[in-house]
C-alpha cells in the first residue's frame, strides 16, 4: 500500500483514473455470523480505510453483497464495493472468505500505465506465525522483492523498489499519545469516515442503488 501510494505521488501513471484492492481468504471457520457480523464489516472495515486514506473521502458508494446460510444464520460472506471519490478517481474493494480463493491483489490505473503488485502483508505473516516487531527491529516489515509489483508505462515495464512500512511506529505513536506528547497516529475521525462507507455500502447492496455520501 505504501508503495502504491508513492507510484501514485510521483505522478508515472499520469492522471488516476481507478484502483482495485481484491483480498480473498480461503478461511470459511473465522467467518463472524449474523447481522452483526459479516465480511464486509469484517476485512471491508480495512480495504475501504485503505482506499480513503490513498485516495481521499468518497462521494458515492454503490456495492453488491454475497449472502449464504450455510452456516445458520443469513451473513454476507462476499462484497464488492466500488466509491466515487472527490477526487474523481473510482476505487473498488472486493473479498471473499467461501470461494476457495487466496489472493492479495493491487491495480492501478491512470493515464499514462498501470501498477501491478500481488501478495500478502509480511508483516500480518509474521505476527499469526508467532513473531514480534521488538525481536527483529533491523528486518521488520521488509517484504520480498517479487511482491514489490510493477509498473507499466509507454516507457515500458519494470519492478520498482518498496516502500517498506513497520507496524511497531504506529504503536511508539500510541504511546506518544497516550502521554499527552503527540497526536494519535490515527484519528476517530478516520474511522467514522470508514464506517459511512461500510453503512452506505450496506444501504447500497440492500436497495441496488448508489449512495451519496
């Protein structure tokens, strides 16, 4: 996501006309059940923040949701949920947890190419294996070089170098916050924003229309 949003600051794809964020799990048993639960409070909480922290608040929502009651209780298990942002630029965010899919897939396109990046975050990897930020401080968060993507241009392709993120900042943040000496690395606000979309893409799935936010 880091390096995506340099490729995007650096202005090489021209004019951003869409970004698509696809992130499906082969994971059917953490699937949270009923009204209260649901993939796309679930993993949409995530892919949508992501989309309005790289390309600004959303004026229109418009979703579709996949429902199943395999399990007992009617639960959206799918969604892909495309916004209109400010900006103009349109992102879509799709998931799945029941079609037997792992993917972890960014595109993005402008006017002058595209970029192309695959693969899971390292550093989620690392932590469901069992391993911390404070035991490996030099190498956190490095990802390898075949997940960095591609970048396409009239120029031609080539790999571009990482923008490598560190979960443990956000936590020096917290607790430079919770001191009272500095700001909190991510405001409510940022997360209100987020669950207008969730709550317009609900609205949109459930009317088929689009929502104006």
């Amino acid at each position: 996501m880091l390096t995506l949003a340099n490729v995007l600051a650096s202005g090489e794809l021209g004019e951003t006309w869409r970004v698509h964020s696809t992130m499906d799990q082969d994971n059917a048993d953490n699937l949270e059940l009923g009204a209260s639960g649901g993939l796309l409070r679930d993993l949409g909480s995530h892919l949508v923040d992501q989309m309005l922290w790289l390309l600004g608040p959303a004026s229109h929502v418009h979703a579709t949701l996949d429902w199943t009651d395999r399990f007992g209780e009617r639960t959206d298990c799918g969604f892909v949920v495309t916004m209109t942002h400010s900006s103009g630029t349109v992102s879509t965010v799709s998931a799945s947890k029941l079609n037997h899919s792992t993917t972890r897939e960014l595109r993005a396109y402008g006017s002058r190419g595209s970029y192309i990046a695959s693969g899971a975050d390292v550093q989620a990897d690392a932590l469901m294996s069992g391993r911390r930020p404070i035991e490996e401080p030099a190498t956190w968060g490095i990802d390898s070089a075949e997940n960095w993507g591609t970048l396409s241009t009239r120029d031609g392709r080539e790999a571009i170098a990482s923008a490598q993120g560190n979960y443990a900042s956000f936590y020096t943040e917290f607790a430079r916050a919770v001191r009272g000496d500095g700001p909190e690395p991510v405001p409510a606000t940022e997360g209100i924003r987020t669950l207008e979309v969730l709550d317009a893409a609900r609205r949109s799935a459930l009317e088929n229309a689009v929502v104006a936010l």
